[in-house]
C-alpha cells in the first residue's frame, strides 16, 4: 500500500492535502510553519490534523520497515512463496504482519520442535487426517531414542498439533475476537498488603470485575498501577467453553458424524493450544492493545491541559516580587524587574517558629517601595495561605495585585542546569522564587524550562508510553510557543529552542550571538547567527519578534517572505506599510484577489490583513486576581453544602480537580460538572478556571472531597 493510501485511509483527509503534507516534512519543514505559512498547501490543515499525518506517515514507516525485515528473514529460510510474499507486502497493520510470519519465527526450544526433532510430525499429520482406525498401533511405530510410549509418540504428535492450530491465523482471529467483544478484566487483593497504607488508594480495585473493552482508561491504569505495586492481581477471562468450541468447528471436519481416536486427540491438542499459546498470547495482546488506548487517552489528556498551563493568562512585564513561602525555614523573597531579571534576595521569617510578622511586614513594605513593585506571587505550597493573609494586612502606597501562583515542578527547575547556569551565585531556594515570579509575568517563558512531565497536570503520566508522551508534550510546547511568538531580544535558551526550526543548538547559537553583539534590531539580522542557515530562518523567523523595530513587520506574525506584498499593498494605496498597521479603515480597502498567485492564495492575505489589523497580538488572557475563602484553612473546615471559590488544577477523563485553598484538592466527577451527560470535561471546564463549587462529601480519614461545580 502506498504512503499516501494509508494516511487517508486512516484519517479521511483528502489525498492531495496528504501529499503536499508529507512533502513539506520530508522538506524539513515543522508543523507550526506548515500550518502557518503554507495553507494553501495543505487545505488549510491546522496543527493537529499535520500532527496526525506525522503520526500516520511514522507508523507506515515502521510497518514497511518490519516488512523488509520478515521478507528478508523468509528468503534466507527458502520459505518465501510469491503467494506469501503478496501477503506480507499487503498486510496493512503489524498484528496481521506477525500473523504471517508466526509459523517461520526462529524461536526457543519448544515442546512442538522437539516432537519434531523426535520424528513425530508424520504421526501428527496422520491425526490430523482424521482417518486412521488403528491409532496405537500407528503410533507404536514412531517408538524411537526419547520416545519410548505410545502415549509419549501421542502426547509428542499433539504438541505439533497444538502449534499447527496457533500459527493459524482464522483461528487466532476468532480467539481475538471473543477477547474484543466479551473479555472481562477482574482483580483480587493480595491479602498480606490489604492493611498496607499505601494500599488503600486502590481500595476500590480490591475486588473488581468490568468489561476489558469498555473499562476507562483512568481505571485501567489505576489497576495496573495497582498491580506493579504488588497490592492486586488481575486477569483477563472469556468464555472458555464457548471459544474452545469455535476452535473445534474450524479444526474438526464437520463430515465426520462419529467420534474416533483421532478427534479426541485434537480436541486434547486444541485445549492445549487454547490454554498454554493462544490465551496467554492473545490475552495480553488485547490488554496492549487496551492499554495503548488508555495510553492515547490519557497522553491527549495530559496534553490538552499542558496546553492550557501553558496559555495560562500572563500579567505582563510588570515588577514583581514573589515569595516561596514557608515555616521553619522562613519564606524566601525576591524581587523581579518587568523583564524577570533578579533584582534583590532575602529571607523573611513571618510563621512560627520564629512568628516575625512585624518584621516581616515592615520588610516586604519597604521592598515593594524600593523597587516600584506592581504584584506580588506567592507560591501555593507549604504556609501560603498564612503568608497570603500577611500579605493583604498590609497597606501598600500603591495598588499592588496579589496572586497565589502554582509552584509545581518549580523545584525542578531550581535544581536544574537551566537554573544552575542562569543564576550560578544562587542556591535552590533563590531560583525557586524566582521561578515563582517569572510564572505570574509570563507562565510561557518559564514553564517551557521544566521537563513537561514535572507540572503535574496530567493523569497516571508515568504509567503510560513514555516515548510518546514524550513526543506528544514536545509538540504540545512548540505549538503553544509558535502560536504566541517569541521576543528573540529577552527569551532564553529553553524557550528559543522550541521556536520552528530552531532547536537547542541554535536557540544557544541565538543566545551567544545576543550576549556578544547586543539585541537583535531585525528579522534580517538573525541570519547573521553562526549556523543559521536558510531553511532554519525560513521556518523560524516569523515567530521571532523584535520590538521596537526599524521594520514594523518584524514584531508581527507576517513572514518576511510576505513581505514584498505587504508592502505593494501599502504602495497601491498610497502609504507607507506602518499606516496599514492597526487601521482597519485602510485594510478594508484592499482586495485581496488582486493579489493572489500561484504560491501566495487567499487563506495566506487574510492571515496577513488580520495580523496587520493587530500585530504581535498576545492571543492570552490578562491575569485576574482570585482569592480563597479565608475561613477555609484544613480539610477540618470543609462542611457539606458550603459553596467556596476555586481553581481547576487538573482535568481528567473522569472529572476535574480544584484547589480550594486547602492542601488536599476537590473532585468534581464528570457527574457532577452538568444535568446532563459529560462526554467531554473541556467542554465544561479549563486548566486554571475561577468557578464556584459545592461542597458535595468529606473523606477525613482518605483526605477526599468531593465538590459539585455550582452554576
């Protein structure tokens, strides 16, 4: 099957746009730029449609690359038959490929080799004739070396047998089926870790029975988790008696209307291939296949909120001072300029035991004085709500924002290279802060320097395909920093990185060449980056932006390649370029067909007359302030019917989680989101929402809350 075949049978797109697709990927070029800036190209293709083209053209590849491997392994054995080979080169998924190639696998020393090697496979076939009147005495006759019973030359003709029925794909295809369709997934506790603390947040899976293909992936992750840990066993059953009986019709000739010698030692032989190679086999094989499912579920889960962190509404370049808070050993302070340098450091000691509030008081008073302070973040781990109610006792001169901030994966950060090389005369507790800061001015920038998995915004992450998460995290983070641009002038090398066609190599080059020659002052500038070929400014520059440029163009969306026409457009009307920017009056004037040619179409000037409308647009939210209730301190506090203010931390497939100011956050179920019924919890809810909920049940002892979202 052809490339282009494959992908539009799995995607339904239209083949033209596939191949225009698939060319410009093998041209190098990235899913930002291809959805951007070649439109035309693609049919208008957005970053998730090229994404699964990239996913579609990768899997072809490894099946047309395990399809050498089996055709080159069968002519070495002189197996391969032109009937076979058109089987293999057709095969359109891996599990019929390795059907295939099921019978001619070298494996390990079998049961079914070694009746082979004993000269039983005669007396196998004899069997399987169904025919033979006297078998004992056939049988007693294939009495040699090792096989020294009848029994023995009979137990031995079986175990061929019993391959023979497993290599058969019809038949594997029935057992197959029976597993998708009826297959029952159960589990038992393993009694002596019952009582085990850590135990108990799997009580639920202590005794559990669901249908293997309908089972959601939360659940079959939780009690696969469950069961690497060692506190359940599970496993997978079907209706034996019914699917040996499937074996048999198939095996069995149906024209024989008496039982002899023969039929029951292949039906012995079909119980044994049933229970020791087809089940243990296919079983797992449906649990993979489950599990990879469940896997894609919960990696697009962890994505769509990775997403919405990373969107998450920035304050700006605004001065900031940030505080990691904390108890004993104080609560660490910093203050940020509005482009996030380090300004000042030090640690106040607010909470007990040392209960300086005065002082400390008197100190982040004068500090948000002394360095024009125009927010406050303040992490939300340990002390934070103690040290936000210090916070709003205090009178400022000027009207400062307070924001409560998440800190996840900051102490990652802080112990990181990134960190180490950004702030080498600082410890770990300093850098934090920072971190802390930096996520409220532009949580972008910051969190694109913490390994994505390290955010804690997903569900059972390190129990799925890592590799995959992996790449489907990374795609996540370069789309999300595309869509938002880049000001090449301040970014960091993490975030340079994952700017189209840019990488880490590149982005350090960037990086180096700012440090030695000072800021960037145009898009053309760039190319003067060592290493910095065509094809990494083609796909890269028009995400750079640089402010306050000589070329207006260059702290916007539009691609230098555009340029000419941008310019003509102006020309035409009668002005210069910087008249069209922002005057919608102006823009209404152009007809854009005129324009139009062979390379550049419509869908391309209407991208450049909407970002001349507002160039370099942020396309996210101001930063709102929110506050918790305050009489809400521990989980003690919480009384059913209360209604409270929070913010969604993490969206599952089976309901969201929301901090409510307290350190154990709320569930909401999906059956709790709506009336009706919840296909989608996006659809209802996003990462870092305000809502009102509803205080539903409090667990105490298993430090659960459940909450209803209050409409």
């Amino acid at each position: 099957m052809h490339l282009i075949h494959f992908i539009a049978n799995q995607t339904q797109f239209p083949e033209s746009s596939i191949k225009n697709t698939v060319q410009l990927l093998n041209e190098d070029c990235t899913i930002p730029f291809i959805a951007r800036y070649r439109k035309e190209r693609t049919g208008n293709l957005d970053e998730v449609q090229i994404g699964d083209i990239v996913k579609y053209k990768e899997q072809f590849e490894v099946l047309e690359k395990r399809k050498t491997t089996i055709l080159k392994a069968l002519e070495e054995q002189n197996v391969l038959t032109a009937e076979l080979k058109q089987k293999v080169e057709s095969a359109q998924d891996i599990t019929t490929l390795e059907d295939l190639y099921l019978p001619f696998k070298k494996s390990r020393k079998t049961k079914a080799e070694t009746a082979r090697k004993n000269g039983l496979e005669p007396l196998a076939k004899i069997i399987m004739s169904q025919n033979a009147k006297d078998l004992e005495s056939i049988a007693f006759k294939y009495l040699k070396g090792d096989i020294t019973f009848v029994e023995d030359a009979l137990e031995g003709a079986r175990h061929i047998i019993a391959e023979w029925i497993n290599e058969r794909t019809d038949i594997r295809n029935t057992i197959r089926f029976q597993l998708e369709r009826f297959a029952m997934i159960s589990t038992k506790v393993v009694k002596v870790k019952a009582d085990d603390e850590n135990a108990q947040k799997f009580r639920d899976y202590f005794d559990w029975e669901e249908s293997l293909n309908r089972i959601p992936s939360h659940r079959l992750l939780a009690i696969l988790r469950a069961e690497k840990e060692g506190y359940i066993k599970f496993k997978i059953e079907i209706d034996n008696e019914k699917a040996l009986s499937k074996i048999e019709d198939r095996v069995i000739q149906s024209y024989h209307n008496y039982r002899n010698a023969c039929t029951e030692h292949i039906k012995l032989a079909i119980q044994d291939a049933y229970k020791r190679l087809l089940l243990p086999s296919l079983s797992n094989e449906a649990l993979q296949k489950v599990k990879e499912k469940a896997d894609e579920s919960a990696i697009h889960v962890f994505a769509k909120n990775l997403k919405q962190l990373l969107l998450g509404s920035p304050i700006g370049e605004k001065r900031v001072l940030a505080i990691d808070p904390g108890f004993r050993t104080g609560c660490k302070v910093v203050c940020l300029d509005a482009q996030g340098q380090l300004k000042y450091n030090e640690t106040i000691y607010p909470h007990p035991p040392k209960s300086d509030a005065i002082g400390a008081m008197k100190k982040l008073t004068s500090l948000a004085d002394a360095y024009k302070i125009e927010a406050i973040a303040i992490g939300n781990g340990t002390a934070s709500r103690e040290t936000e109610a210090l916070i709003r006792k205090i009178r400022f001169k000027n009207d400062i924002q307070v924001f409560v901030v998440s800190e996840a994966g900051a102490s990652i950060y802080s112990a990181s290279k990134i960190a180490r090389e950004e702030f080498p005369d600082f410890d770990v507790t300093v850098r934090g802060s920072v971190s802390i800061g930096r996520r409220l001015q532009d949580p972008l920038a910051e969190l694109v320097k913490i390994d994505a998995k390290s955010i804690g915004v997903g569900q059972y992450q390190h129990d799925v395909d890592q590799t995959k998460l992996q790449k489907s995290l990374d795609m996540v983070v370069e789309n999300c920093v595309n869509a938002v641009g880049v000001n090449i002038n301040t970014a960091s090398k993490s975030l340079l990185s994952y700017v189209s066609g840019i990488g880490p190599k590149l982005a350090e080059n960037i990086f180096d060449y700012r440090q030695e020659h000072g800021v960037f002052s145009s898009r053309n500038d760039i190319k003067n980056v060592p290493r910095l070929g065509g094809k990494a400014f083609e796909q890269g520059a028009a995400f750079l932006r640089i402010k306050e440029a000589k070329n207006p163009l260059d702290d916007s969306a539009v691609h230098p390649e555009s340029y000419a026409i941008v310019e003509k457009m102006a020309n035409d009307l009668g002005k210069n370029v910087s008249n069209l920017i922002g005057n919608e009056t102006l823009l209404k004037k152009i007809n854009l067909q005129k324009y139009c040619t062979e390379s550049v179409g419509l869908l391309t000037l209407q991208d450049i007359v909407k970002e001349l409308e507002k160039p370099g647009l942020d396309i996210r939210e101001q930063a709102k302030v929110f506050t918790f209730n305050q009489n809400i301190k521990t989980i003690n506090d919480l009384r059913e019917g209360q209604l409270l203010p929070g913010i969604v931390n993490n969206i599952t497939n089976f309901g969201c989680f929301v901090d409510i100011g307290i350190k154990e956050s709320g569930l909401i179920h999906v059956s709790n989101l709506a009336d009706t019924f919840v296909s989608d919890v996006n659809e209802h809810v996003s990462l870092h929402q305000q809502i009102i909920v509803k205080v539903l049940e409090v667990d105490i002892p298993r430090k659960r809350i459940q909450l209803q979202l209050h409409k």
